[in-house]
C-alpha cells in the first residue's frame, strides 16, 4: 500500500465532505469560536478517512466522514471555562461537557443532517462495555461508524496535547488503547495508518 496515496485520498474525501455547505457552516462556527476543536474535528476525519483505506467498511463512507468532522461540534454549547480547565472536572462540569453529545445531535438535526452522521455524534463517547455515555450501550448496540468514529477520537486525544497533559506518541497511544472497551479489530487497522 503507497502511504502518500492514501494519504492524499484521504485529504480529497475529506475536503469534499467539509466543503457541504451544512458541514461547512459548522466548521466555521467552530474555526472561530474553538478553534482547538476545530483542529480535532479536522484531524479526527482524516484519521478516520485514512482507516477506512485499510478496514473493510461498507457503510456510507461520507455520511461516516460527515459525523467525524461534527462529532463534538455541540461543544459550541459548552462553557469555554470548562472545556478548557486544566485539572479534574467537578461533576456537574463533567456533566455539562456530556451534555455536548445531545447538544450537537440538535444542531445537526436543525440542520438535516441525520443518517451515519447523527449516529456518529450520538454515540462517539459510548464503550464496548457499556461504561460509556450518554446511553451506556454495549457493543452489540454500537453502529459500526459510531466504533470507528470513538477509536479515532481516542487515538486523536491521546496523541494530542490538552491542559491537563501534553500528548502521548502513537505507540503509547496505542498501547493505552489495547486496555480500552473499544473495537480491537477497527484499533488493530489504526496500526497500518503509517501516515497519521
């Protein structure tokens, strides 16, 4: 496999679906008012995209992409001083940054934007295990883009500086991965993504 074309196929797909005007409206709000979260929006979806090179997906492709670049865009609803605290969350504020979950499946529905995309959004914080949120679902209950959409967003957290760290490399983001309630086989494909 040429990593630069996958790569660079990556980059296409992605822009494509950013460029909607939909998508594109909420990309901006977020450039403007998070621009940290529009980074990870960003970095989230090409991640995503170039996964979906190596692992066998036969779900709707830019529905899946379209989610992965709005996953957390109900953070728009999110104070500032609390997603950007450095240190532990008190639970209420870890309760309000939850609260980004159906706060962004309500933007993206005012929008049209349903299919894989809500999905993605609704449930990119659940676990294999259930120990997840907002509803707790287990695996079996997990839509496959929702799997991809949560290990891509973990790998992309752990590999990036935040207040309370700075970033892990990707083999220390993977390691810590394999002990996660999260889809081993979509992990397993993140390996072969050389290029992230």
């Amino acid at each position: 496999m040429d990593n630069r074309n996958m790569g660079y196929r990556a980059r296409i797909l992605v822009s494509e679906v950013a460029a909607e005007p939909a998508v594109a409206w909420f990309l901006n709000e977020l450039a403007a008012r998070r621009r940290s979260a529009f980074v990870q929006e960003m970095n989230t979806a090409y991640l995503a995209a170039q996964l979906l090179e190596v692992y066998d997906y036969d779900g709707d492709v830019k529905g899946l992409l379209r989610g992965m670049l709005l996953h957390d865009v109900g953070e728009l609803m999110t104070p500032n001083d609390i997603l950007g605290k450095p240190g532990r969350l008190s639970p209420e504020e870890r309760i309000a940054v939850q609260r980004h979950v159906s706060d962004g499946a309500e933007l993206l529905t005012r929008k049209g934007i349903t299919g894989d995309a809500l999905t993605v959004v609704l449930q990119h914080h659940e676990r294999s295990d259930g120990t997840g949120y907002p509803a707790g679902v287990e695996s079996p209950e997990i839509a496959r883009c929702a799997k991809i959409a949560m290990v891509c967003d973990v790998y992309e957290a752990l590999t990036t500086d935040r207040p309370q760290r700075k970033a892990f490399n990707m083999y220390e983001a993977v390691s810590m991965m394999t002990g996660m309630p999260l889809s081993h086989g979509i992990l397993q494909s993140i390996k072969r993504c050389d290029d992230t």
